[in-house]
C-alpha cells in the first residue's frame, strides 16, 4: 500500500476520532469554530459589495478616467496579494485572532477614510492610497481565520473544515456581496450602498471574534524562540528547505491561473464570435462562481473520505484539464445552443474546487510551521493573478484562443501528475489516525484566547 492509499483510508471509519454525532459534525463543521463561518460570510459580502461596480464608479468620482481606475485597482491587488501572505506568516508569531483584528480594524479605519474624505476630495492620489491600501486588510481577516481553521479542527476533518471556509469566503466575495449592491444600490445610490458594506463587515468581524473567544487555536503558534522577522523569512524560505511545500505552491498558483488567463480572452470568444454579447458572458461568469461555491463544500467533505490526493488529482487537476478544453470547444460546435456555454461554465467551476484540498496538505505538509505553509500557498494564489494573463499575452498571438486553451489544460495534467510527490510525513499521517489536531500535536500554546 502507498503512502497516499494510506493517507486516503484515514478517516472516522477506520481510525481512532470519534464518529460525529450532532448535525453540526455530521456536516463538516468544527462546532468551537461555526462562528467564525458566520462571521467570515458577512465580512466578504461586505467585502464583495463593490465588486461588481467599484471601477467605474472610482472613474467617475475622482480618478478621472478608467485607466486611472484600473490602476488604483492594480495596486490595491498587489495589497492583497501581500495580505495574504502576511497572514500567514503573521499568524505563526502572533495568533490567528489577533491577525484576524488586525485586519478587521485595517479595513473600517480606511473605509471610513475613503467614503469620508477620499471620495468627497475627488482626489486620485486619496483614493490609490487609501482604497489601495485596504486591499491588505480582508486577507489578513480571512486567511488569519483558515490558520485557526487549520489548526484547530481535527485533522481527519480537515477538508471538510476547509470546503466550509471557501464557501463561507466565495458566497461572500463576491456573490452575495453583489446580490446585495443589485438590491440596495437602486433604492439608496452607489454612495450609500459602500456604507452598508462597512456595516456588514464590521458586524461580521465581531461576530467571529467574539464567537471565537474560548476557542482553541487562537493563540501564538511558533515556538517562543521565533520572532516576527525570522516568521517572515521562513514563510519564503520554506518553499525551499522543503520542497514539497514549494511544489504545493506551484500546483496552487496552476489551481486558478488558467481561469484569470481565460477571463482575458474568452469574453471576445462568447461575446463576440459566438454572439451571447456582453450580457451573456457574465451570465456564464455567475453560473461559474455559483457553481464553485457549492462544489468547493462539497469536495471538501468528498475528499475527506475518499482522500485529499485522489480529490486533489482526479476532480481538481484532471477534471479541470477536461472542463477547460470543454469550456472552449464544445460551444464552438454548438453555436447558438447557449445552454452548452452555461453547462461547460458549471463544470469548470466545480472542477476548480476539486484543488480544495491542496490547503489541507500544505498544512499537513508541514504541522509545525502550518501558518508558514499556508503564506506560501497564497503566495501562490497571488500569482495565479498575472501568471495567466501573462501566458495569454506570450502566446495568444501566435497560437491563437485554441492554442493558449490546450496549454492551460497541460499545465492542469503536469499539476495532476506531480500530486503524487506532495508526501505528508508520517507524524502528521499519525495525528490523522488519532483525530487530533495540529496544534496539539506540536504542544504549540492553546490556551484560549
């Protein structure tokens, strides 16, 4: 048997946790932790409010064009970015809950700065650094809260415990968030409605925060001798020290880089050469992400039983190398049947939550250092952003939307093919068997917090 059969058959049936009793077990959930889910929702609906129109309307109110927009947009990405591998990181020598405040009070202090004085001065250098700035702020909020999630659920819950944390993290940002912007933004203008999204986001952050308080894994979790410099350098170079996590990164930044890549491109492919206009096309950009948001719950729960490497290879890699060449050619053949776009939109969001279980093994990956490894992975998820876009732009030219299509679906098949290497060692394998969590096992500080 090999080590990933192994790892596969770890589970309640087999091992030494207990089998769940209550309905909130039964469905994946770590009971000390389901405030923390409720509150994570509200903050990314009120994250996402502004998705769906933050870019013209930063154009028209003080940015003074839409390549000015796109620019204060670009930064606050590049914040985002950093946000979430600070999160990490931060998380190791600090605490999740005080990573989680930190992001909480980053968010309403600049929110607050740019609805009161950035936007009423119409100023363009007030808006790129205040609004850019506070892209750094829900990371640290939401990945701060997948560390305490990561370590505090017991370990053969783990993709469960994570599936539950992307549906609460997608269903906010930016679905429902812009289901309520379609609702009030008609009765109380553009202005107001970003008000309303600070009141969700502060309602949920406390929420989670007091909701959380007793709970376990809140707390510091390096070793006393680990200061905040040394977290920071580790969280980059354990990428390298340990490989495997370093590989886990690159399958991460291959999760979404084809779907970044795709949105440059495909909007001219059903728009236009297929003639579903714009509409259409973010029709199939909503059937996409609604369809994510449930898969990744239910891959999570999935690939608790059936394995996190058989999940990961089989319904994530494999089942997005498919889903990608079906999203392009089959509606191709179907010409005006725009039943066949919506159907291959579906199954390229469900697909994508087949990576649902990469958080899982980075963790695993490295018990110790879990808010380390998970820094990297988002590290990795920041560079999906520009890596697709940039294959489009190298290669659309000369091989044309075909072309650039079937290398994404390769770079699925070379992530499939690699998932094998992504080895969990045999300590957190017996922490699996037994049903305890990672931060009991590295006697780590637990007290509450």
């Amino acid at each position: 048997m090999t080590e990933e059969d192994a790892m596969s058959m770890t589970t309640p049936r087999t091992a030494g946790p207990e089998t769940p009793t209550g309905i909130i077990e039964r469905i994946g959930l770590p009971r000390p932790l389901v405030w923390g889910f409720v509150g994570l929702l509200l903050f990314m609906i009120g994250d996402g409010v502004e998705s769906g129109y933050i870019s013209p309307y930063l154009a028209a109110h003080g940015a003074g064009s839409a390549t000015n927009a796109a620019i204060i947009i670009s930064f606050y990405g590049l914040m985002v970015t950093l946000g979430s591998w600070l999160a990490g990181a931060l998380s190791d020598v600090w605490g999740p809950r005080r990573v989680m405040v930190l992001g909480l009070v980053i968010w309403a202090v600049l929110q607050v700065l740019f609805l009161g004085i950035a936007l009423p001065a119409a100023s363009f250098p007030l808006m790129f650094a205040v609004y850019g700035l506070r892209g750094i702020a829900y990371p640290l909020f939401a990945y701060g809260f997948l560390v305490w999630v990561l370590g505090a659920s017991p370990a053969h819950r783990l993709g469960s415990a994570v599936g539950w944390f992307y549906f609460a993290f997608t269903g906010g940002l930016p679905t429902l968030g812009s289901l309520v912007a379609s609702g009030t933004e008609p009765v109380i203008g553009e202005y107001r409605t970003l008000w309303i999204a600070l009141g969700l986001v502060v309602l949920g952050g406390v929420i989670a925060l007091l909701g959380l308080r007793g709970a376990q894994g809140g707390g510091r979790q390096a070793a006393p001798d680990v200061t905040t410099g040394r977290s920071l350098l580790n969280s980059v170079a354990i990428a390298f020290t340990n490989p495997r996590v370093g590989l886990g990164c690159l399958v991460r930044v291959v999760n979404t880089a084809p779907q970044f890549g795709l949105f440059v491109f495909f909007p001219t492919v059903f728009a236009d050469e297929l003639g579903f206009g714009t509409a259409g096309w973010l029709r199939l950009v909503f059937v996409l992400g609604a369809a994510n948001i449930f898969a990744n719950l239910f891959f999570g729960i999935l690939s608790d039983r059936l394995g996190w490497h058989r999940t990961l290879r089989w319904f994530g890699c494999v089942g997005c190398a498919i889903a990608v060449l079906l999203f392009y050619y089959l509606p191709q053949q179907a010409g005006a049947h725009y039943w066949v776009s919506v159907v291959c939109a579906a199954l390229f969001g469900v697909s994508l939550a087949g990576f649902t279980p990469i958080s899982v093994l980075m963790s695993l990956m490295a018990p110790g250092q879990k808010g380390n490894s998970i820094a990297v992975l988002n590290l990795g998820a920041g560079a999906a952003t520009f890596v697709g876009p940039l294959i489009v732009a190298v290669f659309l030219s000369s091989l044309g939307a075909a072309g650039v299509t079937i290398i994404f679906a390769a770079l699925y098949v070379l992530a499939g093919l690699s998932v094998h290497l992504l080895k969990v060692p045999p300590e957190a394998r017996q922490i699996v068997a037994e049903g305890g969590t990672l931060d009991e096992a590295a006697g780590q500080d637990q007290r509450p917090s």
